[in-house]
C-alpha cells in the first residue's frame, strides 16, 4: 500500500489549473511567489481550503477580531464581487445599526445593492469586533453570478472551525467535486 503524496501549493495550482479555476500563468505567479514554500505540506482540511484565496477563487470570512465590523463587511462584499470578473457588482453599502450611539455594538442590518438591485442582511453579532459569519455567508452566497454556472459555496471544516476563517469558494458544481475527489475539500449546503 502506497502512502499518498501530501498536498502543497504545487498540487494545489496543478488541481486548479485541471478545473479549470486559473490559468496556468496565475498558477505559476503564485507559486513563484511562494518560493520554497510552495512545496511545504499543507495541513488537510483548513490550511488547504486557507490556500485558495492566495489562487484567487475564494474569500476568507475573518473569524478573529476584525475591530468594526460594520466597516469590514463592505470590504469582504467587494472582494467577493471581484472575484466574479465584474459579472457582479456591489454598490451602495451601509450599515444600520441596531443601537446608533453605541459603537461597540455590532447588532443591525447591512445594505448593498447587487448590480442595481437592494439587498439587506440582518446581523446578529453582539460586539462591532467580529463579523456575523452566517450573515457574511448568505450576503456572499447572494453574489452568485447570474446567468453563470458558478456560485459561492462555503467549504465544510468540519466540526472543530471555532476560530477559523470560513472560505469562499466560486465553483461550478462540477469544480467543487473536483476539489473534494482531488483535495479533500467539502462544501456546505447554502445559508
């Protein structure tokens, strides 16, 4: 019985590259810009799902302190948006919060509009410090490209995530089973 290879960003780039998820000149920019370490072992799980923002095909929903939160959202939205080739916009963003005078407060309902049309959010997180993780994945969830077999899916960590970032991943179908038969990378069902 052969014991299988670990998983780098070598094999990561390569995997991309076969779905179809990057050009092989993005693979090898990023790679080169890894170095040595692009040939270091990825932890299964996190770590490698972590990898795929570096490719350009995910966002990270920052699970740590990100200090106003209210602020961060707009940003995780645009990158997000980006990541679609400009088939998705976001425009127009604010926050209501629940409890206006107080900043520290994370409660109230963020606002865009996606490619012209409103969408709001409820978040639920009691502290400003920290996003609402199930909000920011159903608000990324929405920027699904139309007309587009691609859509965001949130990779499944497993039961012990506390702390971890949640990625965002942009996929066909077809891709995302790609990423699990070659990467052991599962998804969730959408928010």
């Amino acid at each position: 019985m052969s014991k299988s290879q670990p998983i780098n960003y070598v094999r990561v780039a390569e995997v991309l590259t076969e779905l179809g998820l990057i050009t092989s000149e993005t693979a090898q920019g990023v790679i080169d810009g890894f170095g040595d370490l692009a040939y270091g072992a990825l932890e299964p799980g996190h770590e490698i799902a972590g990898s795929l923002e570096d490719f350009g095909v995910a966002v990270s929903i920052h699970a740590e302190d990100v200090d106003f939160a209210d602020q961060h959202y707009a940003w995780l939205l645009a990158e997000a948006a980006a990541l679609t080739g400009g088939r998705v916009t976001v425009d127009n963003y604010r926050f209501e919060k629940a409890y206006p005078d107080d900043e520290d407060a994370g409660r109230g309902t963020m606002h865009f509009e996606r490619n012209g049309k409103e969408l709001s959010f409820s978040i639920e997180q009691e502290s400003n410090d920290y996003l609402d993780m199930g909000a920011a994945q159903a608000a990324i969830e929405a920027l699904s490209p139309d007309d587009d077999p691609r859509s965001f899916r949130c990779v499944d960590s497993g039961p012990y995530t506390l702390g971890y970032d949640d990625v965002m991943v942009l996929a066909t179908a077809e891709q995302r089973e790609g990423l699990t038969r070659h990467l052991g990378i599962t998804f969730r069902e959408p928010w």
